[in-house]
DNA sequence: TTGTGTATACCACAATTGAGTGAATTATTG
DNA sequence: CAATAATTCACTCAATTGTGGTATACACAA
C-alpha cells in the first residue's frame, strides 16, 4: 500500500514536479495538489492523505495556519513544512503548529522522498540548520525548571509526581503502570495517596489541582 | 586539517572500535577515548577535540553530567550523545545540558561518522525516533500563546463550553446534570460530542486539552 | 426540501475508576 | 532500634465513565 501524499504548494512549477516525482517513485502516490488552502479541510477529507507537505508561504491562509487546522481535524495526519526561509519565528511557529518536519526548499527530490517517508514511520527530519536551531529553541524555551513552593510542599513523593506528571498527558491508569513497569494495583495505590495529599477524590479533580496549582 | 574526536565510553570493545573508524576515515582524528569521566577536564584539555562522542550510560559521572561540566568549561566543543535508550527523560536532560545531537547506539558507523560531520558544521544530526521526541517535547513546553485561535475554531458550542468548563472545576457527570438542570444523560452526549471535537476519548484527556490549547 | 448542527433524552453494555482492606519490602529518620 | 513513610502488589465491590445505539425537536443553510 502506497503512502498518500497531498501538496499544498503555491507555484504550478513546483507543484507539478512533486506530483510527478511522487508518482514516479515506488511506494509513493499524490492523491491531491492544490494551489491555496481556500477549501483545506475539504480538500483534506477528499484526498485523505497520510502526508501532507506544506508550503509555508502562500497567499490567503498560510502554512503554519493550515498546519494548526488540520492536526485539529485530523491529528494522525503527518504535515512536512517546506520553506524557502530558516528563521527562527517560522521554525518555531510550525513546531508549535504540529508538523512533523521541516525541510528546506533547496532539499533534492530524493531527499525530499526520504523525508516524506521518515514523517510517515514516525520520524521528524528536518534540515541539518533547521534541527539546530529547534536544540536551540528548545534549550530557551524549556528548562525555566519551574518548581513552584507549591511542588515542593505538597509532599508527593517522587513516585507519586511522576503518576500525578503522566496522568496530565492524558493517561489511564494501565497506560501509566505499562510506562513505569509498575502493576495496574499499584499504580491505583499511589493514585489513592495522591488523592489524599492533595484533597481530592477523582482524576478530574487532581488534575485541576496540579494545573491550577502550577504544581507541575 | 581533520576533524579532531574525543571518545566518553564505558565500554573497551565499543570504544576502540569508535577509534579505529575515526582514525581509518578521512577528514577524522581521535584524540583521545576515554573510559570514565572521573578526569573529565583534564582529558579534554588533553585531547582539544572538535566534537566528543559522549556515552550516556557510564559509571561515575554520567553522560549528561559530563555534558554540562564540558559546555560549562568548553563552550565551543560540540557533543554527539551516544545512547542505547531513547526515553524522553534522557533527551530532554540531554538537550538541556547542551548536547549537539542524539544517535542511537544501533546507528551504523557510517552514519556515525557523517552525524559527527554534522555536528561540527553546526548541524543537530538525531536518530529519527529521537528528533520525533525532541518535536514533541517542544511543543509540551513551548510557551502557549495568550491568544490561543482555538479558543475559536475549536467549534464548541455553548452549552458544550459550559460542560467543559464545569468539568474543569472537577464536577462529576452528575454534578454537571444537577447544576445545568439537564439530565444526566444529556450531559453524557454533550460530553461525546466535545471529545469528538477535542479529538480525545477521557475527561482526563480534555482537561489537559483545554488547559494547554487555554480553549476556555 | 434536504442536510447539518445543536440540544435534549433514553437504553444497554463494557471499561475504568474509587474505596475498603490487607500485606510485604525497603528507605529514612528521630 | 523503633517508628514512619514510601513503594510495591492483590482482591473485592460499587460508582463513574466510555461507547454503541436510537429518538425528537428546532434552526439555519445549501
């Protein structure tokens, strides 16, 4: 089974070549080109893409817009930002925007095939001064190392921070004792002793806590 | 003028093995393998690499320690981190320390050789699985947008903005019911249609979704 | 007129969570 | 050393939540 690609590309020229080269290329198919992001999500439901490559600036709705649009819509989708332009504002913004890779224009075409497959197993390629400057954005951007007072004193132990942490990503209580190799029972039991320290009696509850609480 | 390479690495096999490619391969210089980092400072003033090939996994004074202490002292050096493991932790610490880049231990030495390349033109090489984390992890703690556009296009409803918020306050289905004057079933359907929207499937899920996306 | 979205409500079944109770092992600390 | 906290695991039972349907009614747009 081919991996569904569609193109959001301003320029005919460029546009055109990607199709060719992806339908000329085994293991690839274009299922959709379009020149504007005029009717995204329709265009989107229509082609049903596993991956998108984006041109970041176009006229109307840009990339990085489109890009938040559909990984609303449809989050399993892969989105490939491609860009003329490396600055620091746009790197930034199209992460934040959820794509999964961001290459330079000036890749070569096999490269740019090489890329499309990595975004579709999983990977997230990016152009070696791009990757660069997300370390760097990154190293900025996360280790404020926040530790509220508030953290500090609620006397969770460090278990009990960590099930409280995986528990805000959303997880169910076998998720988190498959991810710390900790039996469902005991995972429920420090469940209970959270509860208890922060005064609370459902997951609900304690979630709220910790965000409005910065205790995480 | 070569590249000049210095080896962290626990293992004697894995290590000299490191050195005989460097030495064999054009444009590369080992200046030194190292099998602790218990004179850390010393063998790097000793050696003066370009890049350091940094185990994670050591005795003593681990990788990320290492890492630190070298960007502390040596700032221009860059560090490829060598791991066996890709869990987030040890990126994100890794990252934060100051790491250049993160292959794989089951990266082929070719690879390894053109990722210590890359490092020393400034680029960020990383197996992909683990430039896939970093996206990801950037985006956990990219500082949210004060005005977030989903707040918007999130297309909630009123009423299912009302759920959501109550749910927020840690109110159970039933509360919700009591409080809104509508039955505990309906509630139950509104809360189907707002995880559809939110592209979840838990109260857990959509809490988190509506604090980080600050949808209310 | 038909379609779509919103709001309301009910039923049924499965999965998850909350609460009670008990218990073993390993730090840690007074 | 003894007390305490932390960590681990197990079993039960009730309550809550997740998911599949189905249904009526209203409003608004294609």
């Amino acid at each position: 089974m081919p991996i569904r690609v569609a193109i959001f590309e301003d320029n005919k020229l460029v546009r055109d070549s990607f199709e060719a080269i992806l339908n000329g290329t085994d293991g690839f198919i274009c299922t959709g080109s379009f020149s504007s992001c005029n009717s995204l999500v329709h265009d989107v439901k229509r082609s049903q893409p596993d991956v998108i490559l984006m041109d970041i600036e176009m006229n109307g709705i840009n990339g990085i817009e489109a890009t938040k649009t559909i990984k609303q819509e449809f989050p399993s989708i892969k989105i490939l930002i491609q860009t003329v332009f490396e600055d620091d504002d746009k790197v930034f913004s199209a992460i934040c925007a959820g794509a999964s890779g961001y290459m330079l224009k000036k890749t070569s075409p096999a490269k740019l095939i090489e890329a499309t497959r990595e975004v579709y197993e999983g990977g997230a390629p990016m152009s070696p001064g791009i990757a660069s400057k997300v370390l760097t954005l990154f190293q900025k951007f996360a280790p404020p190392e926040p530790k509220s007072p508030d953290y500090e004193s609620s006397n969770l132990s460090k278990r009990e921070k960590e099930i409280l942490l995986l528990m805000m990503e959303g997880d169910n209580f076998h998720a988190i004792a498959k991810k710390l190799f900790l039996s469902y029972d005991t995972v429920r039991t420090h469940v209970r002793s959270i509860y208890k320290k922060l005064h609370v009696a459902s997951v609900n509850q304690a979630i709220v806590k910790a965000f409005k609480q910065r205790l995480i």
